[in-house]
C-alpha cells in the first residue's frame, strides 16, 4: 500500500531519474534511485517497477526475492507474470508452473465467431461517426491484465515444453492467443518449433479473434486495418506448403501498402516459398541481400545455408562457418553451419559432432536434430538413423519430414509396411508436398502396385507445378513415372514421359536405356539400337546399355523387328524372350539396391535443411526449421532407371 505522500515533487523527480537511467541502460544508477524511492514512497508499484529493474539487469533472484518480501505475487496478475519468469530464467521450472498454476483462464478467451456476432448486432450504432458502444471497450487496468494473462499462459507453454509435455506446451501457447492475439511470442513459439501442422494452422488462425485489434483514437476508418495488418504479419510465418497464394497475397500487400518489401522478415517469407519450391538461387539471392544489412540476423542462416548446401557453394560454406565461429561462438547457428560445411565435404564423423553440439545449446533447434539424423542415414545406420528421426518427429509434431526420412529409412531397410505408415503419417500432417508424394510412389512402386504408384507420381508433379517448383527438381519423380507406365506395358505414355525427361535437361544414360528396353520390348531393334547408343555416348562403360545394345543389334541383325522382347507381338514370342526380359529387370533391380548403397553414403535431406516448418538439415521449424528437410541434389540426379529414393 502507498503512504500518503508528503514530497510528491522529490517522488516525481526520483521516478523521472529512474526511468531515464532504466532507458538508457544504467541499471545500477536505476536500482539506486529505485531503492530510495521506494523507501520514500512504500508504493507497490514502485516495489514493481525496482523489479523490474532487477529484472532487466539480470538480478533475477532479487527480483523474485523483491516481489515476495513486499508481499506482491498474489496482488495482481503483473506481478505474478514477472515473478513466474524470473523463475524460468533460473531453470526452475517445475517453481514456475506451481506458481502460474496448470489451468488456463478461460472465461477470457475470445473467438472469431463470437466477434462476428457481436458487429452484426452493433453495427448500426458504431457505423455512426461520433458515436461509440463504450460497453465493448475494456478499460486500461482490464486490457492490461488480459495481455499479463496472455504472457503467463505463454509461460506456462514454456515450462511444458521443458518438461517434454509439447501437446501441453501447444495449447498453453494457444490458450496465449486466444486471450491476446497480438502476442507473439506464443505464435513464434507455434511456428518455429512446428507444433501445428499446415492444416491445424489454418483452422487456427481462422478462430483468432483479429478484430479485438484496435489501433488508438476513435477513427471507423481504422477499424479493420490494424487486424488485417497483423493477420497477414502472422500469415507470413505459415507453412509454406498450405497456401502459397494466400502468402504472396498477404507479401505484396504488405510491401505495396505498407513499405515492407524491404523488410527482413517480408525478404525470408518469400526465400523460404522459394526454397520449397525448389529455386535455390532465387532464394540465395534474397538471403544475401538480407546477410547484406544486416549479418547477425540468425533467423536467416538455415535457409541460406540450405541453399549454399544445394548449389554446392562449399567455399563459401566455409567462409561463413569461419566467420560465425570466430564472431558468435555461442550461438547454435555458427555450429550448424560448420556441421553442414562439414556434410558438404562428406566428413561425417565431424558434421555429426557439431550438429550434436548445436542441439545441445538449443534441445529445440530442429535444423540441429535434423542434420544429427541425417550423418546416420549418410553411412548408412538405419537403426540410429531412425531413433534419431523419431526424436525429431517427437520434438516438432507439426511437420511431416521427420515422417517422410523415417519412411525413406524403412525403405532403404526394405521395411516396405512400416515405410507406407510412416509416409502415410506425413501424409496426414501435409498433403502438397511433391517429395512426399514421390516417396509414396516409389514404395507402392516396390510393392508392385504399379497403379496406385502411377497416381503418386502423377499426383506430386501436380503439385510441383501448381506450387511453381523448378521443374529440373522434379524430374526424378518425372522419370519414376515413366517407369510405372513401362512396367503397365503403357509405351506410348512412358516415352512421352522419358522424352519430356530429356527435354528438361535431365540427360541420363538410364533414361536412354529405358527407351532402348521399351523399343525393344515393341519389336522396334533399330530405333533401341538408335538411343543405346546415345546411352553409351553419355555413359561409355553402362553394363546394362552394353548387354541391351548387343540385344538390340542380334535382332535387327537377324531381321528381327518383328520379334518383341516379351514375345507380345504376334508370331514373335517364344520362351526365351520372355526369361531375357526377366533378367533386365532383375539386374535393374540389383542396380537399383547397388544406386541405393551408393546413396546412403551421400546426405538425404533437401539441401541440408530443415527450419521451422523445416527441411533437411539447415533449416528451421519452415522450420523448415522454415523451418526448414528434403532430398539431396546428389539423390535426385541418381540413375532414374534405378528407381532410386528420388
């Protein structure tokens, strides 16, 4: 309680000397004077704000010790926030949620619907310039006990989450919003640790209550504005998977309007819907100009090092690795960047030591615990591979790639039913991503259910282009399709596909020889003997192109075009044909098994990287840590006749 003031000139100049030293920085000089004022005054709001002095200069066991001697934990809501979190910043934890409690304050959460409601029946009387329903309006200590609840619930969240309980740590986070919608921090929290999938974030956000915004003065024009403004702030930060066109909506009306198309936060939105699009130097060429102005914004290096990983750019992986360790040692993004330098150069051994010492400076730094489990899948052990990818889909329950890589190790461990689970558990998290999709092709591919495969592959390259991927990212799942109509005995629609391969650039001595096998298999020896030799022009020593050609040239040698590999054309098959194309495909499939030997030695992930929604091992809930996972470049120009991972 205050005492009656008997100086209120000396309180105002010492509350004016306090608050300019608290501005400035000068935390001693603003303890000194706060002391004195508050043994001047004896006024809990001076006990409050010499708190949170101690607070800002790192004193937290004498703010918490402050706050409990003037008997003010249990006063208001301001001051159990503070002392809640000056318990977090000394690890006490399990202190803190006792002292916010478990239970989230519901009757103030707000809903979309509910404001909907709530306009429809007063907007006769607020359309009316002058007039205002001051029943809607909360008064300041209201408003201000609202955003103090909000910032305890976002506490809580924190605690959860340090406890491992993350289905806990995502409602408390969610309760946060709920009660304020403009506190962010629990919305970073959501994103950048992908708590929430593509689809739970859009029905999230459509139940936010925006219109509780309201910018100052009394303005019917500003009614909407400062909502619509923070929703496309918010939408900005979203999966890049769900809704690419309302995220480049939500950019250009923020840059054209409002002056942001320069702004850092604007620049990453649009190099992360790049990244997942598959133009690494587009991307690049954004996060360079970010690092440009400014070099210490570290939310930018998992996507840029993703991209330098992808485009090969080793040197200057190691400038920046070089750089970061000698400038910011303690930030786990300079030994990220020195464990992707080191993936890059295939010196696994020393990328998994820094990836493991970035995950243990930040346990929720996705890109980290992505990259840790890539070094495993990289030599090959499936089985740390897959508990380090199912610690990964444990930390960051909102996105699928942990999934998809965890599909992708059963796979390559010829598990082909845990492998469709698990893919078709990241199908349910997110349905438009090509990579998965492919994935899901390939195993029904295995599995002889050339069909369904075919629907996958047609599937992901729609996604491709309707997402506007670069085309040469996708060509292996082009490839792959061609495959399935070959082995459906559909020629026409797999050459159609192989040529659309070739004229996409995707020069492949397998995809010539997958022409060769198809000519043949029609009888047509001279037009195989025509693109096997294409084959060997690109691939000299190609085994199976040899034994085709050699095929090829007996048949046409003999007169033989009539003659079908399977014996499919009339008056032409016998026995020994039909046990020829046998053995082509089973020395295509122990190709496959020796291309997929030789991929395990090589990184899986897109890029190296994973953010925040997150891919691969750079990123971070995309993520990727913004997040954000993938396939390999080196993975996706395998031999496309072997049916690889790609």
């Amino acid at each position: 309680m205050a005492s009656p003031s008997r100086q209120p000139n000396m309180e105002k100049f010492l509350r004016d000397w306090r608050q300019d030293a608290l501005n400035k920085a000068q935390y001693e000089s603003a303890i000194f004077v706060g002391d004195k004022l508050l043994a001047m005054t004896k006024d809990d709001k001076d006990a409050f704000w010499l708190a949170q002095v101690h607070f800002a200069a790192g004193n937290y066991t004498r703010a918490h010790a402050l706050l409990v001697k003037q008997n003010l934990i249990s006063s208001n809501s301001s001051c159990r926030f503070l002392a809640a979190h000056c318990l977090i910043r000394q690890n006490l934890f399990s202190d803190a949620l006792a002292l916010l409690g478990e239970h989230s304050p519901t009757h103030l959460f707000t809903s979309n619907a509910k404001r909907k409601t709530a306009r429809g029946n007063t907007r006769g009387a607020l359309g009316r310039p002058g007039l205002r329903d001051h029943s809607d309006d909360s008064n300041d200590e209201e408003a201000s006990n609202r955003k103090y609840e909000a910032a305890m619930c976002y506490l809580r969240g924190l605690c959860y989450a340090k406890q491992n309980a993350f289905d806990r740590a995502k409602e408390a986070y969610k309760d946060a919003l709920r009660i304020d919608v403009q506190c962010y921090e629990a919305f970073s929290q959501l994103v950048m640790n992908s708590l929430m999938s593509p689809d739970e974030e859009d029905e999230f956000m459509q139940s936010l209550d925006f219109g509780t915004i309201r910018a100052p003065g009394d303005d019917p024009d500003m009614d909407e504005e400062p909502a619509d403004y923070v929703r496309m702030l918010y939408q900005t930060k979203l999966s890049k998977y769900r809704n690419p066109r309302a995220l480049n909506t939500a950019i250009e009306s923020l840059s054209t309007h409002y002056g942001l198309e320069k702004n850092a936060d604007i620049l990453l939105a649009k190099a992360d819907l790049l990244y997942t699009q598959c133009r690494f130097r587009d991307a690049l060429s954004i996060t360079d100009s970010i690092l440009c102005e400014d070099k210490h914004n570290f939310a930018v290096y998992p996507i840029h090092l993703a991209c330098l990983y992808e485009l090969k750019k080793n040197n200057t992986l190691f400038l920046i690795a070089h750089e970061l360790a000698d400038t910011h040692p303690d930030e786990p993004c300079t030994w990220l960047a020195v464990g992707i330098y080191y993936f890059a150069t295939s010196k696994i051994a020393d990328a998994r030591r820094y990836f493991s010492k970035a995950s243990m400076m930040d346990a929720n730094f996705g890109p980290a615990w992505i990259g840790f489990a890539h070094t495993f899948a990289a030599e090959g052990e499936h089985d740390q591979a897959v508990t380090a990818y199912s610690t990964a889909a444990r930390l960051f329950t909102g996105t699928h790639l942990p999934q998809v890589f965890l599909g992708m190790q059963n796979h390559a461990m010829n598990n082909m039913t845990a492998a469709e689970e698990f893919l078709k558990t990241a199908y349910s998290l997110c349905k438009t991503d090509p990579l998965l999709l492919n994935e899901m092709g390939i195993v029904l591919y295995h599995q002889d259910r050339l069909k369904d495969a075919e629907q996958w592959f047609r599937q992901a390259l729609r996604i491709a282009d309707e997402m506007d991927s670069d085309p040469h990212a996708w060509l292996g799942a082009r490839t792959n399709l061609g495959h399935a109509y070959r082995r459906q005995r559909m020629h026409d629609q797999a050459l159609e596909e192989f040529d659309q391969v070739l004229r996409d650039g995707g020069k492949d001595a397998a995809v010539f020889c997958a022409k060769g096998l198809i000519y043949l298999d029609q009888g047509k020896a001279d037009e195989a003997v025509r693109v096997l030799h294409e084959a060997l022009a690109m691939h000299p020593q190609d085994p199976i192109a040899t034994e085709l050609l050699n095929k090829a040239l007996e048949e046409s040698a003999n007169g033989a075009a009539d003659f079908g590999l399977l014996g499919g054309v009339p008056g032409g098959g016998d026995d020994d044909a039909g046990e020829d194309f046998d053995r082509f495909e089973q020395e295509l499939g122990e190709r496959k098994f020796a291309a997929k030997v030789r991929m395990e030695s090589k990184a899986r992930g897109k890029g190296v990287a994973i953010t925040s929604k997150g891919k691969g091992v750079a990123r971070g809930g995309r993520r990727n840590v913004r997040g954000g996972y993938g396939l390999p470049s080196e993975e996706r120009g395998v031999s496309l006749m072997d049916m690889s991972d790609e």
